[in-house]
C-alpha cells in the first residue's frame, strides 16, 4: 500500500466532483443539461488576443521564457497596475500559468507549518486546499449572515485576527456571492492587518466583471503595499482560462521566495502565451466591455426570473456566479436538481456556506431561462 504524504490527504476532494461527474453521466447518456456549474466565460478569447498568440509562435516565441515572466508582459502588467494606482515596478512581479498557480506560490512562500490562515466564507475552493497544502491552521469568517458583504462583517472578522495570524484572503468581486466589498469594508481590513502585522492576499481575477460597484484594490491603501499580494489573471476578464496565464505583484522579499518555488515547479509561464497576454491587456478593452455587458443582462435576466418565482437573491455587483438559497441540504438540492430538472449547479457547502447552490451566469439567456423554467417546473424553486 502507499503511504500517501498527510499534508495531500488531509485535502478534501472537491464536493463540486459529485456533481461535474453526474453531469457527465448524463450528458453521455444523452441528456441535455443545463451547466450552470463551471467557472468560466462562455465566449471565445477575443480574435486580436488568439492573433498575437499565433504570431508569437511564428516569430519563433517556443522556448523556455525567464522564469518570472518576460519582460514586456511584466513591464505592461505593472503599467496596468499603476494605472490602477498600485505602485508594483515590473521586478516586483511574476507571470504565472494562471492566478491558481500565483495563489499557490504565495501560499507557499508565506505560510509554514501550524501558522493561521484566515479565510471568509463562502470562499473560493481551492484557498482551502492551499492552505491545507502549506501546512496552515484555518480559521473562518462568516459573510452569510451579513448578505455576504464584509463591511458589516468586521467585528467578526476583528474577532477571528490576532497577532498569531500569518495571511488573511481577500477575494473582492468573489467567487462564490459575486460581492463586491466597499472600500470601508477594505480599510477595516487594512487596519487589522497592519494592527496586527498580517499580510493580505488580494485575488483581484474579477476585477473587470463588475457592474458598476467602486472596485477598491487593497494594495492602493496606505499602510497596504509592503503587505498586499496582489493576485490577478486573464482567464475571467479576457475569456482566456485555458490558457493559463496570471500573475501576482508583491513587495521584493516575496518575489524572491515565490519566485523559487516558480522557477523549480512550473518553469515559467508558456512564452507566446505571454506574448498575447500583452496585447490583451493593451487593444482588448471594447471586447471586455461587451463580454462585461452581456453579463451584466444575464445577470438581471436571472435574478428577475428568480424574483418572478418568489426567490429572492443577494444581487451580485461583480464576477458571474450567484449564490440561490436551497434547503439545509444543499449537497441533496444539487444532486436532485442535476438528475430530475438537468441543471447542473455547485453545492455552497463545496465553497462555506451550506444552505445555497452557486448559480454561473455565463451561459446564454435562452439557456438562463430554460434552467430557471425547468428548476421551477420541477418544484426547485417552491
Ligand atoms: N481565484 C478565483 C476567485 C477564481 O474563481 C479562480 C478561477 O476559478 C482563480 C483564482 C484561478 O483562475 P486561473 O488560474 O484560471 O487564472
């Protein structure tokens, strides 16, 4: 038998496989199911984007890219960024194959064994595992009694940091609720963390999918930028997730320990795939802003849907999930709805909050209307 290393199998396997497998299932079985459960744009990645990528690997782009990044990504990515009024200059960031990977490498460079990792709920799934993976201790906060917004949360969260805490997440659009936190609710956060010297991870990957909420990145608040890890991606906002490409900005201390772990796990970032990532982030701000709109109707489309059934929703300001109250059974709800009405959706208690099923959004409206009419029809909604 294998003796399987305690720091893997002390991570859960993710509550979202029971229902992705049921999905495939039927779909092999030739049901049509509604998929309401995958976390990415159903667009293509925008021609302009696809175009540099091809001309990259033309011009001979194949080979092995520094391992932080090449330079004319990280000099653009710091331009955006100070743009966004974050002071990162290009040394003070890592081009990774997707956010998850820049997540991970800042998860292992901060948190050793037994150190506190504090994490709001509902929160994405794989903070969870990474920590798990560093060897952190987890303690939570709960955003559900609060609508899941964070302002009124702070007195919680003040209760749950101490001096004892090594990193704090911080996920604002989030994945799952689709909050988006207000900057009191951000400088509450900053308080805490320089009261007690905690760095804070800023996943910022929606930032562009939002709906008119002031997005506040933490790293622009003073006393932030020599403790923020600011962590972002093009899979969401430029409909580019399988191409893997992220990144994380950090004062220098942490660029050279994440940077090790980069440089010995995943090499580098593929190189013409950072290549197009320049020209999206550079010629590509119509194209984000229709995908942006189309969400934004969807968005209403189906909380109107909803409210038409009697259900009424926390209205997400930001990324393309909601968060749809189930029975105290969620993981049941979930399994049902996937088997008697074909929708697929994600379980809340996969993400900390039991007692809802994530709804994605980024499926067409005719698609939106048809779960919402089979949902009903089948008696999800009563
Ligand atoms: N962070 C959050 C909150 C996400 O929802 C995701 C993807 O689902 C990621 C990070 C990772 O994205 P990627 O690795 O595709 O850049």
């Amino acid at each position: 038998a294998f003796d399987f290393a305690r720091r893997v199998t002390n991570v859960e396997p993710s509550a979202t496989l029971a229902v992705s497998n049921l999905a495939s299932e039927l779909e092999a079985e030739g049901v049509d199911v509604v998929d309401l459960s995958v976390g990415e744009p159903d667009f293509p990645t925008p021609e302009n984007i696809v175009d540099a990528a091809e001309d990259a690997m033309e011009a001979g782009h194949t080979g092995y890219a520094p391992s932080n990044g090449v330079p004319e990504l990280k000099d653009a990515i710091a331009e955006k960024l100070q743009g966004d009024g974050l002071a990162y200059e290009s040394d003070q960031i890592i081009v990774t194959p997707g956010a998850k990977q820049a997540l991970y490498e800042t998860f292992q460079a901060l948190v050793d064994e037994g150190d506190e990792v504090v994490l709001m709920d509902p929160a994405w799934v794989s903070y969870e595992a990474m920590a798990t993976l560093a060897g952190g201790d987890i303690s939570r906060v709960d955003l559900e009694p609060h609508g899941f917004q964070l302002e009124p949360a702070l007195d919680d969260l003040a209760a749950v940091v101490s001096d004892e805490t090594t990193l704090l997440v911080v996920n604002s659009p989030s994945n799952p609720s689709g909050a988006v936190f207000s900057r009191a609710a951000m400088e509450g956060v900053r308080d805490l963390a320089v009261e007690h010297d905690i760095t804070v991870i800023s996943d910022e990957i929606y930032q562009h999918i939002n709906y008119g909420a002031e997005h506040v990145s933490l790293g622009t608040l003073d006393g932030m930028e020599d403790r923020t890890v600011t962590v972002n991606g093009f899979s969401k906002a430029y409909s580019m997730t399988g191409w893997r490409l992220g990144y994380l900005a950090a004062p220098d201390e942490v660029i050279s320990q994440a940077g090790k772990v980069q440089s010995h796990s995943v090499s580098s970032a593929t190189n013409f795939v950072q290549r197009a990532g320049v020209e999206a982030l550079e010629n590509t701000d119509d194209a984000v802003d229709e995908m942006v709109d189309a969400f934004e109707d969807r968005r209403d489309l189906l909380v109107d849907r909803l409210a038409d059934h009697g259900v009424d929703v926390a209205v997400p300001d930001g990324a393309f999930y909601l968060l749809l109250p189930t029975d105290d059974d969620d993981q049941a709800w979930c399994t049902e709805a996937l088997e008697e009405a074909h929708v697929a959706t994600v379980p809340g208690s996969a993400f900390g909050t039991p007692g809802y099923a994530r709804i994605s959004y980024a499926a067409s409206q005719e698609r939106l209307n048809e779960a919402v009419d089979r949902l009903a029809d089948a008696g999800f909604l009563d």
